[in-house]
C-alpha cells in the first residue's frame, strides 16, 4: 500500500515538491533516444497542406489518385465483412484469411512465399519499424541510397543507426561503389536499405545486375538487404525484374517490406513483411508490444478484395491511369522549363526526380519552396530526402494523384516560382 498523508492543504494550493523551488519549471526527463526522432517532411506536408486557403497542385504526398480509390467495391464487400467477430481482435501475425488470400495472390503474379514468412502489419512504415527493431543497434552502419525515403531513414536514425549514404544513378543504386565506401567507413554495415523499384524519390529500378551484386556483398559481409517495395506491382511499362526473394529464395538475410497504401489506399493501413521463419516469433513479440493486432475490418476487406480477383484488375486499371500521368508531367515540365530541367524516367509507381538546370540551378529547391506555395503548387525539397542535407537542385514531383490538366497548371505555377526565384537572386545577389 502506498503510504497517504494529510497535508492540510488548502484547496486550490500547488503542493511542494522536494528539490524544487516555488514557481520553478521541472525538467522533463527525455530518453535520449528522443534526439534522433527527426520526423518526416513528407508527412509533415499534409498537415501544412490543409492548413492552406487557397488552391494548391499536389505533386508533394505519395499518394494514389483519389478517383482510383476502388471506394465502391469496398462499400459492398464491408457490408458482406463486418460481422461482429470482424471488430474483435486479430492474431498478431494476420488474419487466417488474408493471409490464405495473399499468399495466393503472390503465388500468381510469381512472387511465392510460405505462410511462416509472412507477418501482417499496420502499413509499410511499422515493417520498417520492425526491421529497425529487429537488427538495428546503436553506433550499426546503415547504407542507405541517396536520395532515399525520408521516413526510413528516420527510423533507422530512431533506433541508433549510423546512415551512410550511397549514390544511385539511372539503374538505381550504384551497388559497385559499395566496397570502396564501407572500406572509407572501416565498418560492415549491419543493413542495407533498399527500394529496388521506381524507387521514393527518384523513380528509377535497380537493375538485374545490381541485384545480384548486392545479394552476393550482403552474403559476404552478412549484412541484412531492407527490401522496401511498396510499388513493385505499379509497373506501367518496361520489363519486370524479379525481386530479391525471386533471385535468392529463402535467403535469410532479405527483408522484404510490402504494403496495400499505393496499390489500394494508404487509409486502410495494411501491409506485410515477408521475412525468414526464424524472424517470425520475433516479429509477433515486437508487434505485441506496438499495437497487439493489424485493423481486422481492414484486413477481410482487403482480403475479400483479393479473393474475388479485384486486385489484378484494379492494377491493370492503375496503371492504365498512371503512365498518361507521367508522360502528361514530362511534356509540362519541357514546355514550360525547357532545357533548364532534366527528370528520371520511371517505368512505374509515382515519381519522377527533378533537377534543375541553367540559369535556374542557382535556386535553392528549399528555399523555392515557400514561393511554390505561393504560387499553388507544392513539391518535396530535394534536402529533405537526404540525411545529409544533398540536392540542393533538385525535388521530387508526384505525378499519380493529378490529373493531366491540374499537372499541366502545377507544372506552369511551379516554372513560375522559379522565375520569380531567379529574378529575386538577380536583384539581390548576396540572398
């Protein structure tokens, strides 16, 4: 029993606390992991988005066209789903049948995988997390592609890790520049973090070559391969190149981080990780202690979805969709910036990587920002997705959730946030 003594205070009165004076603020005392807790821009800009008054192009947030959320088809099937037992709790590792119908899934589109390999999660972001989790110490080196998805490199910073950046180029990242950097780090790394397709930001995909390269430096230094795929399936165009689970089944050492945000819609909040069996129990603990199950409503509805063969047909239908959009964002940004901008090509998912060119290179793609804004348009910073501050001249431009109109207007009011950008500088060149 803890101890209760009459103190005879009055009411309304503040009561002493030993070791500090009256009046006095007390010190809040802050794990000291809370300094590596830097947030995302990119989720950041949703909130600075709608605090907005007037109209702005979208080319800021990942996310899938809101036309093409299949609303309707989820309507009927929650009517079908939401049984009472539906708003219970789940099993931590998924429900039985969206893990059945998921299985299925990838088995067709020749993915395979094995129901002790797969744990559901609440999106992507917690498989990231659990990754982190799982392998990642203080002071452990992680080699990161450069630019890379701020929220992963958020979460490895969270646990400890030590983000090594590495440079990519049209085949994504340069797997061969790898052993000279970790030579100039004098560490191995502990993990490897990866968006092998069309890759946030730079839309570009790793080719078959590099794949393998990597597969065989992870062996050789024992390093975790972070596979984050959210858009291997959003292929629009081009040939697809099989994924590390396809070139090295079974393999210990891949983690492969998967979510419905970008295929379906990010509001449902499910995803899976796809990793070795020995990780399994792992993964169900450390889930426990995060959120104890995944949304079961959300997982039979997806899980209906799927059954029902309306994921393949929603996919084909997407990227029907989104290639007119990317090639809508080309033709916008040569019209109206011309040589002053060159941009990536992706094959598939969401964005394209802009960079400055010219005379409109000297502008700071931070510091447009604000005048973007201004403009109406919005975009993410090319600084934000670098742990290190890089790409001053460049910035990444979500073409999927426009139509080729609003791109065509955004991409018109984002040149002209430029000019206005260049002319400032012109008129006062110490800024």
């Amino acid at each position: 029993m803890i101890a209760t003594t009459n103190t005879g205070r009055s009411a309304g009165s503040t009561p002493a606390v030993p070791g500090r004076s009256a009046g006095s603020t007390p010190a809040i005392p802050w794990a000291l992991r809370t300094d590596k807790l830097v947030g995302s821009v990119i989720d950041s800009s949703t909130s600075l988005l709608a605090a907005q008054k007037h109209d702005i192009v979208r080319f800021a947030m990942g996310s899938p066209a809101a036309e093409t959320v299949p609303a309707a088809a989820f309507s009927e099937i929650a009517s079908a789903v939401m049984t009472t037992d539906a708003m219970d709790y789940a099993a931590t590792e998924g429900d039985p049948g969206l893990l059945d119908a998921l299985l299925g899934y990838l088995d067709s589109v020749g993915e395979p995988s094995s129901a002790d390999r797969i744990v559901i999660t609440s999106g992507g972001m917690q498989g990231l997390d659990l990754a982190c989790k799982l392998f990642v110490d203080p002071g452990d080196l992680v080699i990161v592609e450069s630019p890379t998805y701020t929220n992963g490199t958020a979460t490895v910073l969270s646990y400890g890790g030590d983000v090594l950046e590495a440079p990519m180029d049209s085949d994504g990242l340069i797997v061969e520049a790898l052993p000279e950097l970790v030579e100039q780090a004098g560490r191995l790394p502990k993990m490897i973090y990866v968006i092998p397709n069309f890759q946030n930001p730079s839309g570009t995909t790793m080719s078959l070559a590099r794949r393998t390269l990597l597969l065989e430096l992870a062996h050789k230094w024992g390093s975790v391969i972070l596979d984050d795929d959210p858009y291997g399936l959003l292929r629009f165009e081009g040939e697809h190149i099989p994924s590390f689970n396809a070139l090295s089944p079974g393999d210990p050492l891949v983690f492969s981080v998967r979510t419905f945000s970008k295929m379906i819609a990010p509001g449902l909040r499910v995803g899976w990780v796809d990793a070795a069996p020995e990780a399994r129990q792992l993964l169900i603990n450390a889930k426990q202690a995060m959120d104890t199950c995944t949304n079961l409503p959300a997982q039979r509805m997806i899980a209906e979805f799927v059954r029902r063969g309306h994921l393949a047909s929603h996919l084909r239908s997407l990227a029907a969709v989104y290639r007119p959009r990317k090639i809508a964002m080309q033709r916008s940004l040569d019209r109206y910036f011309g040589d002053r901008i060159a941009t990536t090509d992706p094959e598939g998912g969401f964005f394209l990587w802009a960079t400055l060119r010219g005379d409109a290179a000297a502008v700071s793609t931070q510091d447009l920002f604000e005048v973007a804004l201004a403009e109406g348009v919005a975009y993410i910073p090319g600084p934000a997705l670098s742990v290190g501050g890089k790409f001053h001249d460049s910035l990444r431009l979500c073409f999927a959730s426009s139509t080729p109109e609003r791109i065509d207007e955004g991409v018109k009011r984002l040149a002209a946030a430029v000019d206005r950008s260049i002319a400032t500088l012109a008129s006062d060149p110490t800024r």
